[in-house]
C-alpha cells in the first residue's frame, strides 16, 4: 500500500522518522492498523480523517511508534546508576535526584530505575523519574503498571522480585515504585516540548536516535542538553554514543553502560573529536573518567573492554562482549 501524501508529510515533518530506519514494511503495517482501527479499506478515506482528526492522527502514532521495552533491559546503565547515584547527588549537589526517562514506552525503563535505587538503598524522597513518551497507549499502560510475560527477560531476582504482585492479569508493581515515576505526553520535537521541566541529573535516552534523520538527531541533543546539568550523566543506546561523544559529552568508562557525562566548563554544543581532558570534568566526572584510554585494551583472557565508544576504554577490571545492534524496525527502550 502506497503511504498518503499527508501522511507522508507527517511522519518526515512532525514525527521527523527515517523511514528508512524504521522500515517502510513496518509505517504500511502501520497504516493498515490504524485503517482498521477507523474502520475503512480506502486510504483516501483514511488520509481525510487524518488530515482532519487529531485522535485519528494520535492512533496512527501509537500504532507506528513501536516501544519493545523490558524491565532491566541491558542491565549496565541500572548497575551503573546504583553504584554512582549518591555520587552524583553530592557532587551536582542535588537534595533530589531527578531523572528523565524518554521514550518510556510502557514504564519499563523508568520503573526498572525506581527499583535499582531503592534497592541500592536510596530514600525515595531522594529521587523523582520523569517518563516521557508520545504514545499514549504505551502511557496508559505504564500508568496500570501490570505486566505481562513479554515484559520480563530472564530472572529478575528475588531483590527486584519483591516488588511485583502476581494477579489474573499479571504481576502488579507495587505502590511504593509506582508512586516515584510521574509520565507525561510529549514529542520531544515539538517546540516548548518539556518545558518546564527539569533540570535532570540523569537523562535515559536510548535508542531513539537511529530512527531519525540527522536534523532530528540535533534537535533532540538541543533539547536533552539543556535539560541536563553540566557533570549530569546520559546513557545513550549501543550505536547512538558516537554521535553524543560528537557533540562534546564525554563517554564514561562503565561496563556495558553506554554512559556519558556532560561537561562543565564547555558548551557540549561545541563538537569535540577527541575525549576532553579531566578538567572539563565535574569532580564526580573526574573519578568516573579515571582509567579512560584512547586504545582498547583486551584482558589476560583476550577479552575487549568497551564503553561503546570506539577507542575510548572502560576502567581496568570491567570486560564484556559487543551488544548486539538495536533493532532495526522497532523502536526500542
């Protein structure tokens, strides 16, 4: 099925996706879902309603913005985040700790977070999570937060385990992490978007670059930088690193993180090719950059460290295998 001119527009000037990216099977998929949804076989029909309905255009959204999402997924950023969370707090001298999930798709990510910090010991007072999605069937389902079997990936453990309830419908997080994550509708893209929000300690942006063009690309590091304090920490997906280390962040040295922080004394606006010395560092920056190297280094097991970088190592000790590549087709949390 050949997309409607104006549907065309939407997706290239609102949504900003490269279809290429996202796969010109998966917006047809798409299109014929939100056509049954309507109820019409015509995508002339459909392309009138949607020019003329902002729920029709909402629904065609949800039906082309796929979050496939897992608690825990890539357990790196969660184990980081634990270890350097008090940190963080001290040195961007914080009382509360705020953090910016976004795409949350259906609050498996922002809810993975809650869980790592109380579960390293933080008082919830000393945290707040922002989930930011513009899917608001995904949001709706975040905010029941009951989960099915594809929300789970292997064994939680009983630490994480504690905090889900088992019902008829699924397990059910429990009102002590439910209560910490506040979600909001939004495109990142549209102007004014988040406004009035943060500034955040920790922004969890993973995987929503490799499905947009490069304009969009810039757009979103213009918005995410200026939500995010300078020494505030970023953990970007797998192949989306190289274009935050491009922009001026520094990438830091945690296993199978992807995690980069943003400098202090210099505009992250301004596009560095090299890792920037300690001193652009903020302190807490400074310990977590200790031991990065312009050379990878392989163990005495011939094994590679990696930060997701090319060229940039983590610290000594910390080993893992290539992450394989993000999806091509969905748009992944």
């Amino acid at each position: 099925m050949k997309t409607p001119p104006a549907i065309r527009r939407f997706i290239e000037e609102f949504l900003k996706i490269d279809e290429e990216a996202v796969g010109k099977g998966s917006v047809n998929r798409a299109l014929q879902e939100a056509m049954r949804e309507e109820g019409v076989s015509d995508p002339g029909v459909f392309e009138k309603r949607f020019v003329s309905s902002q729920e029709v255009r909402q629904r065609f959204i949800n039906a082309v913005v796929i979050g496939e999402t897992w608690f825990f997924r890539d357990r790196g950023p969660f184990t980081s985040l634990a270890r350097h969370a008090r940190e963080l707090q001290h040195d961007l001298a914080v009382d509360v700790l705020k953090i910016l999930s976004v795409p949350c798709a259906s609050g498996e990510e922002p809810y993975s977070i809650v869980m790592t910090l109380l579960n390293a010991g933080l008082a919830p007072s000393s945290f707040s999570i922002d989930g930011v999605d513009i899917n608001t069937r995904a949001l709706e389902s975040a905010r029941r937060a009951c989960y099915g079997s594809g929300s789970f990936r292997g064994n939680l453990g009983p630490a994480f385990a504690g905090f889900f309830e088992m019902t008829p419908h699924g397990r059910l997080l429990s009102r002590q992490v439910v209560k910490q994550v506040t979600f909001y509708h939004a495109n990142l893209l549209s102007p004014g978007s988040l406004a009035g929000q943060g500034p955040f300690s920790v922004i969890f942006c993973r995987n929503l670059l490799i499905y947009m063009k490069a304009a969009a690309r810039r757009e979103v590091f213009d918005r995410l930088d200026q939500l995010l304090l300078p020494g505030g920490v970023l953990f970007s997906g797998h192949t989306e690193t190289i274009f935050w280390h491009q922009q001026g962040y520094i990438p830091l040295p945690w296993d199978r993180s992807f995690a980069l922080s943003k400098p202090v004394s210099s505009q992250a606006s301004k596009k560095s090719p090299i890792v920037k010395t300690a001193k652009h560092l903020s302190p807490s920056a400074r310990r977590r950059n200790t031991g990065i190297s312009m050379e990878s280094r392989a163990d005495s097991e011939g094994g590679v460290h990696e930060t997701g970088v090319p060229g940039v190592a983590p610290a000594a000790g910390e080993v893992h295998d290539k992450q394989k590549a993000a999806d091509p087709v969905s748009m992944s949390r």
